[in-house]
C-alpha cells in the first residue's frame, strides 16, 4: 500500500501511496505503514505522492465503517491520522507533496502537513466529510486556518465544496501548479542539505519572536561556519 523508493543518489525519498482503486484512501494499516516510511527517511528530501489518478481520498471510509460507532476507536483513528501528520512536520526531511487528482478530507490534511504543495492542472482539493456528517480529524482544523486564515477556511470546510488547481493556487492551498510537481523537489534537493534542515526549523518554529530571533542567528552563524569555503567561492 505504502511504496518507497529511494533515488540512487539518496538525495530523495519518493513515498507513494499506491491503493488507486480506492483512490489511495487509508487504512490503520496504510496510516502505520505511511508513518514509517517518513520517520526512517534519512534523505533530505521526500516526495509523496499518490498512485493512479488521485492523490489521496483520505481515510477509508470502510475502515471508518468498520468502527461500528464506537466513539474511543473513532478518537485512536484521529489521533494516528494525527501522528502520521506530525511526524510529516517534525522530520528534518523538506517533505513535497505532489497533488495530482483528488485530495480529500485526510489527504488533504496529509498535504496540509507537508512543506511544500504542488498540483498539476488536473488536481482538486475539498473536505467533503461535512455533506455526510463528519470531517477530516487529521489535524486539518488546525492548519487549515494557519495556511488559508480564519475566514477562508471556514467557508472552505463548512461549505463542503471542492477547489479546482487554480482557486487552491489563489487560496494559498497550495504554492505551484506544474505537469511534473517532482521537479520542485528536484529542485530542492540540488541546495544544501544542512541548509535545508536548517530553513525547515526555523520557519516551522512557533515560540515567541525573541526566541526565534535567537535561534535564527545561532543557526545562521552555524552556517556561515560550515559553509566559509562556499561563500569565498561565490565570492571569487
């Protein structure tokens, strides 16, 4: 369900979520297995991806079935959709996710957690949970509002309503539309790899200004120690 593939290189970690009939939709088993495969990463770069036409429809809704209503099963589900979207967060990889076909409700969530999204033309974004009663728990509440702001949001999730390539470019959902979104990864992973690690800390830092100021200088002064001989050489 879950392939991974490692560049001869090492510089990326394609992680592909390969179940296209059913739209790569994710089981406990896939969640576990997807959590894995980004925690083991030792490349400085992962690509995730779907298989087929679609990226992601989120959680199996068979899977959801088969909770049989139990509210504290239902809450162990959310909380490892939850832990797959953080471990997304905390890895020092730059993780790009490559949106081609739908992304839905836990896919989205999933792609909301990466640092970089890119769709093609043909991708398409929506939490549609709400029109049967539910909604993505995989920690989209919270960053939805963080990449779209309050408002949009709001209307985005509320609304049940699917985005097309272009509105989600606008909306900010996502920062490029390209026929080949693995190139931005490529191109990420021709830059510095402490660098990277690096940027990725920093700008995912959420404590107070004054501590991230200080933290942003020591890290630069990190920097401009390891990477002295660059420097000249652009220099020269």
């Amino acid at each position: 369900m879950i392939d991974v593939d490692v560049d001869a290189d090492r510089s990326i970690r394609t992680v592909t979520i390969d179940r296209p009939a059913a739209r790569n939709a994710l089981t406990t088993e896939g969640l576990e297995t997807l959590e894995t495969a980004i925690t083991d990463a030792d490349e400085p770069v992962i690509y995730l991806c779907g298989a087929g036409p679609a990226f992601c429809a989120g959680a199996d809704l068979e899977a959801v079935g088969d909770l049989d209503g139990d509210r504290d099963r239902a809450v162990e589900f959310a909380r490892l959709g939850q832990r797959v979207a953080r471990a997304i967060e905390d890895t020092s990889a730059i993780v790009v996710a490559g949106i081609d076909g739908p992304a839905r409700g836990g896919g989205l969530e999933l792609a909301l957690a990466c640092d970089v999204r890119v769709g093609t033309p043909d991708s398409t974004y929506g939490e549609p949970g709400v029109t049967f009663g539910l909604f993505g728990a995989w920690g989209g509440t919270v960053r939805l509002p963080r990449v779209l702001g309050e408002g949009d949001a709001l209307e985005f999730a509320l609304s049940g309503r699917t985005a097309d390539a272009e509105e989600a470019l606008r909306m900010g959902l996502i920062s490029r539309i390209e026929d080949e979104p693995r190139a931005v990864a490529d191109e990420i992973a021709g830059n510095a790899t402490d660098a990277l690690a690096v940027l990725k800390r920093r700008l995912r830092d959420d404590a107070e200004r004054a501590t991230q100021e200080r933290r942003e200088a020591h890290a630069f002064g990190e920097l401009v120690e390891a990477h002295a001989d660059d420097v000249d050489a652009v220099l020269e």
